[in-house]
C-alpha cells in the first residue's frame, strides 16, 4: 500500500475506532506504524461492533470529511511540520509572513473577522501552522481573483459575505 492511502486508511480506522470510544495513543508513530496498530485493533473487534463503528464511522466522514471527523482523535501533528521550531524561531517565521500578506480582505470574513489574504496559494498553505488548524484548505478569493484564503470547506462556498456584492459594484 502506498504511503497516501496508509494514510487515508489509518485515518479512516482511527474515525471507526474513535466512535465506539476506542482511542489507541499514537504518538511518535508514522502513518504505516498507526495503521498497523489499528488494523489488527479494528479487525480483532467483534463483528457486530465492528459494523456499529464503520456505520458510525462513516457518516461522520460523508458529514464532516475525513481530517475534521480524525481531528480529535488524531493528533493535529500527524500532519503538522514535524520541525521544532523555538518560540522565537517561530515568531520570526510568523512575522516574516504576515509581511508578506495582503492584509484582510474585504470581502470575506469568518466569524465576524475579515479574512486574511495572500498573494499565491504557497504562502496562504505556510501560514497554516500558524493559523492552529491543520485542516484548514486554501482556495482562491471568490472576489478578488489572484488573492487566496485560508477556511474550512463548509465555509468555502460561502464566503462571500452579503455585504460583499455592494462594495464590489
Ligand atoms: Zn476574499
């Protein structure tokens, strides 16, 4: 199996496993070590629970997608930088972005705060560990085109802001 879907498929048991309360700790383990772990786990399961955890299991997924239904039980640094940065190393980083940044944009907010905005979608995807959330996406300014954000996938399709249509007239 190749490393992405060891991945998904890791990912995938740790959402099964998670929703019938069975949470193994996999710290300091590669995708294929946490799959290997949890395969046997889930496999070893008895059959009617199994079927509980993959029905469970799955509609989370369909709902919600796969990072976000993992996120509790999968440590965000499974897909987080592995470097350790020093606070100061890490704040260096940080202001050396958001020099780089467009500052908010002023057509998309999510919970009530203008969006940041960024040149290339290069530097929207560095600003990600800094954003706390590694299930962020980045995607493109539905307004103004050639500036990226970073969001969820729910809020997406619909970050135009109702305001928006008027300052863009
Ligand atoms: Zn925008």
């Amino acid at each position: 199996m190749n490393k992405m879907r060891c991945t998904l498929a890791a990912r995938r048991l740790a959402c099964y496993l998670d929703t019938i309360g069975i949470r193994p700790a996999m710290e300091n383990m590669t995708n294929r070590e946490r799959y290997r772990l949890l395969l046997p786990t889930y496999s070893n399961l008895p059959k009617e629970l199994r079927r509980e955890a993959r029905r469970h299991g799955r509609r989370i997924i369909r709902e919600v997608g796969l990072i976000e239904a993992t996120q509790h039980a999968y440590p965000t640094w499974a897909i987080a930088p592995t470097i350790q940065l020093t606070r100061q190393e890490r704040a260096e980083q940080m202001a050396d972005l958001m020099r780089q940044s467009l500052g908010q944009c002023a057509s998309c907010s999510s919970w009530g705060h203008p969006k940041r905005a960024w040149p290339t979608r290069e530097l929207a995807e560095a600003f990600r560990p800094f954003a706390g959330d590694m299930s962020l996406q980045c995607y493109e300014c539905p307004v103004d085109s050639g500036s990226y954000h970073l969001g969820h996938r729910n809020e997406v399709a619909s970050s135009v802001s109702p305001t928006a249509e008027s300052t863009v007239v």
